[in-house]
C-alpha cells in the first residue's frame, strides 16, 4: 500500500507505484487531499481514501505486505494511520523525505514526540537530509540515501524541452506576453505550515518587502518586483502558483505580474523561462537539474541550507536586498548556466524499489 497526500511526495511515490507495479507487485495506490488530483492529472492511476475508511480492515483485506507513505503539512494526515496500523500487525513501513526542511514535523503529528510516528525505514533524497534526522535522535539504521526518484524523469524531460524553441514554447504558453522580453518566472511557496515557531522566525526576517506583510512568499515576491523594475528594460513577470497556493494572495501585485500559471506541467513553464526564481521549493531545484537560470530567495539565511541545491552552492542564494539587486542583472544577462546538476544517481526509484522487495521477502521468510 503506497499513501500520498501532498505533491512532494506525490512526486516520489508516482512513479514508485509504476515501478513497483512493472516488477510484478501488486500495489494499492491511495491518495488524499491535494495529491489525489496532483496524481490523476499526471496520469497515475490512484484511488481516493474515504474519511471513514477503516485503515486496519484496509491492510487485513488487500492482504498488505508492505506500506509506503509520504510525510504532509498536515499534522493529522491519514499516512499516521496507515503506518501506526501496519507497526500494530507487524507489516514493515516505510516514508519518503525529499528535503530537511521541517524534518522535526516530519513524523510527529499532533504530539510532542518528533518521531512518534516514524516508519521502520525513510528514505531520503541525500545525505544532508539524512545527517539532519540522526542530529534530532533517529537512529541512523532507519535511513536510506537512495536520491531523488522524481529527478530521474526532470532529467529526462529538462532533455526533451531543450530541444524545443523557448521563445515558441513561451508563445504557447504565455500568447498574450510579448516574445521579445525577458521572462523571470516566481514559483510560490504555502509558508511554513508544518510549524508553530514560524511566528518568532518570521521576527528574524532579513527581507521585509513593502512592509506590510509577514508572509513568507508575499515578502520574497514583493522584494522581487522590487528588483525588476530597477532593470531596463524591465522583465516581464510570471508567478508560477503551487497547488495549494491562490491567486487571490498575491493581489496587491497584480498589476506588477504580468501572468500567473497553474496546474499542468511546471517543467515546461520553467524551461519557457529566462531566469526561474523561488524560494526552497523542489521546483526549483528541479528547474535547476533542466539547466535553467536559477535564483533562490529566502528571507533568513539560516533557510538556505533547506534545499540540497542552494545548501551546497549549486543555486545561488541571496537574503539582502541588496545582495538581491547586485545579482539579478548577472543571472539575466551574464553567461548560461552550467550543464545541468547532477543531485543523485540514476534510477533512484530502482534503488527503493529493491530495498522494499529486500525487507519483504526476509520479512516473510520462515
């Protein structure tokens, strides 16, 4: 049984369930809340999981051998269930963890123990992640670095988009935006949900944008429009929503954004791109492993170490303004990127999918 509730591990777990599936397992593929469309949209054969569907009948009657979860902002997400059923009759549990971003909210749900809900193994994306985890008090057994299966297909697909013609690709996408201008797409971020210390974080914040809010993306947009315009002539704006983010949150801006773009592939809009700037989202560091201009903003710099990509120097970072205009007009104008990154190995998903097998079959053996 796989559970997915929110797109990041959506991300993982999709293409999981197919290879799983491909080496002739049988896989019961549930998902909730926003990851339910997420994976139907993106072609995943998935089925919903009703509020009062029993989690220990489900596990008994489809005969479950193994379940695999993805950790949520959702701090009473049904992957707790799923994984407190399955320690209860002795099935083996695994998770999924891309980033350290919130790895103490990861497993905790609505108690004061960080890993009250924790599976027998988490896979994780590198050993950053991993290094964050054994700091809080996991053991180390319980991890797995195997990569990042989602960046096996950006890897694919960053080669297949750059075989296409951006400024027709940008046509498509965007027809009413003038071709001959340089396109600086934002991709938002939902804040920091998963934790209750976000108020005294937010008292740290380096960047205050216009100075009227404390939320998190609003802060780094604001700052960003701020930017822009300074340069002549000035680019053209796209804001990129995340699934859980509305439009309606960015109005004061409107009239500085030139788009906004939702829903469909996120590659392709970030390959249309000039420069792609975000915050600590796993799209931008996708967008990254594609070879696209990249820029990460974040309001205390203790944030830059959330994502693999920024935290080892491979995306730039700023968290001054300052530092924010002196290097926007390089990274529009100066020199392409170099070839594209390299985070993990090839064929992560393998690596998990033979682990799962591996636990299973020892599991079962007399």
């Amino acid at each position: 049984m796989i559970f997915a509730e929110d797109p990041g591990a959506a991300n993982w777990l999709g293409p999981l369930s197919q290879h799983l599936h491909e080496r002739g397992n049988q896989v019961a593929f549930l998902a909730d809340g926003v990851a339910l469309l997420y994976l139907r949209q993106r072609g995943f054969h998935v089925q919903s999981i009703a509020p009062e569907e029993d989690i220990t009948a489900c596990l008994h009657a489809d005969r479950i051998h193994a379940v695999v979860v993805g950790t949520a902002e959702n701090f009473e997400t049904r992957a707790f269930e799923i994984v407190d059923a399955a320690k209860r009759m002795h099935i083996p549990s695994f998770s999924v963890v891309d980033q350290s971003t919130n790895v103490e909210h990861r497993f905790r749900g609505t108690t004061s123990n960080r890993f009250a809900h924790v599976t027998d193994i988490v896979f994780v994306a590198c050993s950053a992640v991993a290094d964050e985890f054994v700091r809080l008090g996991l053991p180390r057994e319980h991890l797995r670095i195997v990569g990042n299966p989602h960046h096996d297909a950006v890897r694919e697909r960053g080669k297949e988009l750059a075989r296409l013609d951006r400024k027709q690709l940008r046509k498509r996408l965007f027809p009413g935006l003038a071709a001959d201008r340089l396109l600086v797409v934002f991709l938002t971020e939902v804040g920091y949900v998963m934790n209750p210390e976000a108020k005294q974080w937010e008292q740290e914040f380096r960047l205050l944008g216009r100075g009227g809010s404390t939320y998190r993306t609003l802060v780094v947009l604001e700052e960003l429009v701020g930017a822009l315009a300074e340069l002549m002539p000035k680019p053209l704006l796209v804001v990129r929503l995340h699934p859980k983010s509305e439009r309606s949150e960015f109005s004061a801006l409107e009239s500085e954004i030139a788009d906004f773009s939702a829903g469909g592939d996120p590659l392709i809009v970030c390959a249309s791109a000039d420069l792609v700037v975000g915050m600590t989202s796993s799209l931008l560091e996708e967008s990254a492993l594609m070879g696209c201009r990249t820029l990460s903003i974040v309001p205390r710099p203790v944030e830059a170490k959330w994502l693999s990509a920024v935290a080892d120097g491979l995306i730039p970072c700023v968290s001054e303004r300052s530092d924010l205009r002196q290097v926007i007009p390089g990274l529009l104008f100066g020199p392409p990127p170099k070839p594209a990154l390299h985070l993990d190995g090839p064929l992560a998903v393998e690596a998990i999918a033979r682990h799962i097998e591996q636990v299973v079959a020892s599991h079962a053996a007399p």
